[in-house]
C-alpha cells in the first residue's frame, strides 16, 4: 500500500490560507462597521430635522382652526347674515370599536335623525379614520347636559363649540344672500386639504359668489397629546384670518315695500341707484326661507319646496326670463333717434291695425279705433305699436340687434350673483338654431312690440331704464363696501366704468318726456301718478303667455293663472333728477297699468317718501315717517309737473278685482293690446309736434331723519317685528 502514503501538511500553506480568510473577514466586518457608522451619521446628522419633526408629530397634533365667517349688512347697517355659537356632536372613528353599536346607544340620548345617520356613514366610508366626523349639528343644551352625564362611555364622541350661520330676515333676502349648507364630497375634493376642516360653504347667493372670501383663512394650533390622544396643552398658533365682511347697498326697508306692494301675488322686482348701479332692493316672490338649509334640511321640508308649483327657489330675477313687452319701446324709440331713421317730430297714423304687404293678418293696436297721428312721445305715452312696427322694419333687424345688445339684452349684465342668463335678443341666427327656421318680416314687427322670441331678466330691464334715467348703462351690484376685520375700515368695492346710453343727450331727453308722459293724463300709466308730490317716468307693459288663436281676442281673465298675462312696468323717479329706478314683472298680473303701475308707486312712496304700503287689514305707515333712503344718500328735491295731475276726486283711482283664488287680477286700464280689431293701413307722415315743454315745479324736500331716528321710526320698528314674526314661523 506504497500509493496509499499519506501526504504531509504544508505549514506554509495553511498559514498562507489563514491570513487570506482573516483579512476577508475583518474587511468585511469593517465595512459593515463602516456602513452603519455611515447609516447613524445619516439619522443622527443629516435626517435629523426630519425625523424630529416625526417624532414631535407624535406628541403635538395640529389642530384646526376654522374662522368666523364674514358676516352681511344691508346699507344701514343691519345684519343679514351672522354667525351664532352652536354645539356639534363629532366621532372619531379610529377610536371607536363598534360604530354602528355607537350610533344606536347615543340615539337614546340624543335625537339621531335618519338623514344624520346616513350622512356619518357616508362620509365614514370616504375619510380618514382618525378624522373627526360631525354625527349632529346643534346639539341643543338638554342634550349637551345628559350627554356629558355619561360622557365616560363613549370614547371618542366630542361636543364641539362652533360658529354656525344664522339669517335673522329670513325669507326676505333669501334670494340675494343666498345660504351656506354642509360640505359634501365634492365640496371637499373642490376644497382640497387645505380647507379639509370646513363643516360649511356657501351654496346659493351672495354667500357663494363670494365664499373665499366671507370664509377668511383656516389657521391651527400646535397641541401637545398623552399617549391615548387626548390634548395636554396648546405649544403654538398659527392664526386663523378671519373672513370679510360685506356691505350691501340694499335698503331692509324698501325690500320689505316692496314685498308688501306686491301682496300675495307672484314676480320679480329690482330697484336701483341709476347714478351708480346700486341695487336697492331686489325680490323674487315667492321665496323661501334659508335657515332650513344650513345644517341640513329635512326631507319633509325638502320635498314641499320641492313640489311647489310657484317654485320658491328659483331666483326669477337672475334666471327667469320674460317677454319684455311694451317696456322696450322707450329704448327702440332711442335706437330710432340715434340711428337717423326717426326725428321727434316724425309722425305715423295709427289706424288700429298694420299690415304687411302681401298678408292678412294684421297686427293691432292697444286702441281698436287706432291713435291717430302719433309721434314719438305718443308713442310712448300710449304704448302705440304702430310706430314700432314701422320702426322696427325701417332699422331691420340687423341694425335692431345691434343697438339692443348695447343697451344690454342677449348677454348678462355682471351682477355679483351666480347662474344669471343672458336671455334671447330675437335675431335670424337664434331663430335657426332653436326652430331651424328661417327669418321673416313678421318676426321683426313681433320683436318691436317685445313679443316673439325675446327673452330678458328684470336686472336687464332695469338696467336699460336706469341707463335712460342717467343716461349712463352702469353694472348692477349688490355688495358697496367690504373690511377684512371689523377693526378694519370698511373699503369700496371697485366698478367697471359706465358706458353712454347714446352718443346723443338730447335724444336720450326726447325718450325722457316720453315716458314722462306716460304717467300724465293720457298716458298708460297716468292713474299710478294721481296725487304724487314728485315728478314720475315710467312705461307700462304686458307680456302674453299664450297668443290669439284666428282673429278673436282672448280675455286673460278667463284664463288660468300661469297662462294670463305678465304685467311690467320699468320706470325712475323723480324724473327731473333720478335717484331710483325700477323694474316690476308680476306674474298672471294682467295689464301693467293695472298691477304692476300701482306697486311702482307705492316702491316710490316708500323710497322717496318714507311711506310703506298698506297691508290687508292694517292701517299704513303715515307718510313720512322715515325714508328708505339712507342718510348718506339724501333724496333730492322731488318735482311736480304743471297741469299733470288731476285731482283724486275727479278721476278716481283703480282698483284691481280679486279673482276666486284670492289672487289680485288686473283689470283692462293702460291702454295696451295685443291686437286684432279694427282694419286699416298705417302711413308714415311727417309732422311736427305741438305738445308743450315740460316745465317742472320744484316741492320742498321731505326731511331726512338720522340713522339713530330712522332705526327708532315706527318704520324700522315695523320692519324687526315682521322680521322676527318670520323667525317664529
């Protein structure tokens, strides 16, 4: 077994191998040494400050702050919209074990509707579980005292003290303020993160338009937690900046006149400052009442709004569109001035009907007998649709448009309200694109009497008739003034600058005294003026729903209430130096010198004389008592026409019948028709008018009361309690 000699060790190599495997291995033990030094210096040095922050979140929790929400006055000074503490019931549920089982024990404590309980599920489902979610907003005190009795069984259930939104008029402003409601889960992802902490955004009105700003700046607190989560101390602040607060121009006061003119009837009304486009007042009837809406509103309460047929919500004034009907025809007489295809002194003969070559049907006249020679202030004295028709085909309706869209039909006017409509200027291209119908000339002579296809909102109306009165088209706004803090002073909310009605005054005069004329005898709208102490301008209109059928006349009376007649009236005062102007659409009104005229009246009574209406059943405000107008803005000296007026005992004033439903039905009075009648063919002739210069006399001023005396009248006292006889309802 020689082969089978076993080798012997090498020393050498063996030590060789060893000292190889050693300095392996410390290499290796040294870089991993190396690697974890480098590793500590990297927390300890370099992600220092981040991983302290980490940790210090562990122990201080910011915590929102949400501020006060910028609260609404009308131009006197009185609250519209305020902020009142309130208790809130939030779960959190990262520190609850059973929600559901949580929810059913604190109902026995705590009204729990289904409406709240569905609400905390849903929003259980989409948020974090460690944020806190509103179960019930305004928690009332008797609840709050049992809930703290047995506050120890429910981990995780907080009352929180907030601000919620509270509306003291109600319904009155419903339409103009608008309401803020909860925030839902696409409020949130409009929020962002940010604004996470928000219970409330503003929804309809003022309060949307101007949300980020009546909102302010959500701030936070630096709060120093135990290891169960509950708060020790507050380490630090970030303030939160309080929202802004709005100054509106609207007067409390008129805007209940106007509501009160109005009675139980339904429409829109608007009035304004035509020297600087201020919106008085401005109601849509009927409204509803916005308290409902801030912490949720019933289903029950939902559902009756709902199913309304005069549809509360909808704000007529921005969204509703009418026919204007015969209140454009100061504007088209103006389009004709400037346009070179009319002169005051031209003239038409009215003959009751006109006639388009070629046709059969006619188009009528108010007076079946016709006006006979008619320029353009009887025109627009009598509402005489014969001198539009020809106008209106003379311009074409190219030209008409044009001028049209300048006095702000067809586009919105910029009001500081969200969703307003446009309206339709009737024009070939609209016609096609909604009948795909071609143009014809009848289509123009029904767009100069304001029928057709016309569509206009009373802000554009009043508008247009602020812009005669002035002579300036301004942009209606409701907000003047706004201060961030109420240890701010209060700052002017900048306007577009104005742009002229026409490039010729004159012209702009001639409409003037023809609308002048319309409350004089022989006017349309002469029984609204009986026994004013101010000079009046105005123009009637009435607006048909449904048309004729042949060539028999359709007595509106007859007919039911969403299918009468729409009475308007646009008209400013005093005349000789305007200082409101007014737009009035009643809807099933009738004629507008028998409805919408006399609560024109009584909204100019109420501004310039400090004379509210009279209810049903009530005694009157005694004139002059307190005017509506605030004391910064004195009304000037009213004026009173020579021979304008006749007595009230020669002519005694109309009074509008009362139809089966209680509703005020406008009885036949201002002149205006909607056609058929007497046959005959209008002829274009010049003349020149014979009708006297207006020559006003000036009244003495009703005098002012201070801001103290006007909140001490019997007007303002009248005023707060209707307003708290809402608040009761």
């Amino acid at each position: 077994m020689a082969g089978l000699r076993r080798r012997g060790k090498n020393p050498h190599a063996e030590a060789d191998q060893f000292r190889r495997r050693a300095v392996i291995g410390f290499a290796v033990v040294g870089a991993c040494l190396v690697a974890l030094a480098a590793w500590y210096f990297k927390l300890q040095v370099i992600d220092h400050d981040d991983y302290a922050t980490r940790s210090e979140a562990n122990r201080i929790r910011p915590r929102p702050v949400v501020p006060g929400r910028g609260t609404i006055y009308d131009r006197n000074g009185r609250l519209l919209a305020e902020n009142v503490p309130a208790f809130r019931l939030d779960v959190t549920p990262d520190k609850v074990k059973d929600p559901a089982k949580l929810v059913a024990d604190l109902g026995r404590i705590i009204a729990l509707s289904p409406e709240d309980i569905e609400r905390f599920e849903a929003t259980r489902k989409t948020s974090r579980g460690f944020r806190p979610i509103t179960l019930k907003l305004r928690v009332s005190e008797e609840e709050m005292a049992r809930f703290a009795v047995d506050r120890w069984r429910y981990p995780g259930v907080e009352l929180v003290p907030y601000l919620t939104r509270r509306y003291p008029y109600g319904d009155l402003f419903a339409h103009i303020v608008g309401y803020v409601g909860r925030v839902d889960e696409k409020d949130l992802e409009q929020l962002g993160e940010i604004n996470s902490a928000l219970t409330h955004i503003g929804k309809t009105g003022l309060e949307r338009y101007y949300d980020e700003q009546l909102r302010g700046k959500i701030g936070y607190e630096k709060v120093e937690t135990n290891v169960e989560g509950r708060a020790l101390r507050v380490v630090g602040r970030v303030p939160a900046q309080a929202g802004t607060d709005l100054r509106l121009s609207v007067d409390a006061t008129l805007q209940q006149a106007i509501v009160d003119a109005f009675g139980e009837l339904e429409g829109s009304a608007i009035a304004v400052d035509p020297r600087t486009g201020e919106i008085l007042a401005m109601v849509s009837l009927p409204s509803y009442d916005p308290n409902l809406f801030v912490n949720g509103i019933s289903s029950k309460d939902f559902r009756i709004l709902n199913e309304n047929p005069s549809r509360p919500q909808f704000n007529r004034l921005v969204l509703g569109g009418v026919a204007p009907g015969s209140t454009l025809k100061p504007l088209i007489a103006l389009a004709g001035l400037d346009s070179g295809k009319r002169r005051p002194e031209d003239t038409v003969v009215s003959t009751g009907m006109f006639y388009l070559p070629g046709t059969s049907r006619g188009w009528g006249d108010a007076s079946r007998r016709g006006h006979g020679v008619t320029d353009l202030r009887k025109s627009i004295s009598q509402s005489v649709n014969t001198y539009y028709y020809r106008l209106a085909l003379d311009l074409g309706i190219a030209q008409f448009d044009e001028y049209m869209a300048h006095y702000g039909f067809g586009q919105p006017t910029g009001i500081d309200l969200r969703g307003e409509i446009g309206g339709i200027l009737p024009s070939p291209q609209a016609k096609l694109k909604a009948r795909r119908e071609r143009w014809y000339p009848g289509d123009t002579v029904n767009a100069a009497i304001g029928q057709g296809d016309w569509k206009v909102t009373p802000l554009q109306l009043v508008r247009a008739t602020a812009g005669l009165a002035d002579g300036q088209l301004r942009r209606p706004h409701l907000v003047a003034q706004t201060r961030v803090g109420f240890d701010r002073p209060w700052e002017p909310v900048p306007q577009p600058p104005p742009v002229p009605i026409s490039p010729n005054p004159a012209n702009v005069e001639v409409v003037r005294q023809g609308m002048q004329d319309t409350m004089r005898p022989g006017g349309t709208g002469w029984r609204v003026a009986l026994g004013a102490p101010y000079l009046m301008a105005g123009k009637t209109g009435t607006a048909q729903v449904i048309s004729r059928r042949g060539t028999a006349a359709v007595d509106p009376r007859s007919l039911p209430m969403h299918l009468r007649h729409r009475s308007l009236f646009v008209g400013f005062a005093p005349a000789d130096n305007p200082t409101i102007a007014i737009a009035i659409a009643v809807e099933g009104g009738g004629y507008g010198g028998s409805t919408a005229g006399p609560m024109a009246r009584k909204i100019f009574d109420a501004y310039l004389l400090g004379k509210m209406p009279e209810k049903e059943g009530e005694e009157g405000v005694p004139s002059g008592t307190a005017p509506a107008i605030p004391p910064a803005s004195p009304t000037p000296a009213p004026a009173q026409p020579t021979n304008a007026n006749p007595s009230p005992g020669q002519v005694p004033s109309q009074v509008p019948s009362r139809s089966p439903a209680g509703r005020a039905v406008g009885v036949r009075g201002d002149g205006e028709g909607m056609g058929g009648g007497v046959h005959g063919v209008a002829a274009f002739v010049p003349f020149r008018s014979n009708m006297p210069a207006i020559v006003p006399v000036p009244t003495p001023t009703p005098t002012p009361l201070s801001h103290g005396d006007f909140l001490r009248s019997p007007q303002a006292e009248g005023l707060e309690a209707a307003s708290a006889s809402r608040r009761s309802a």
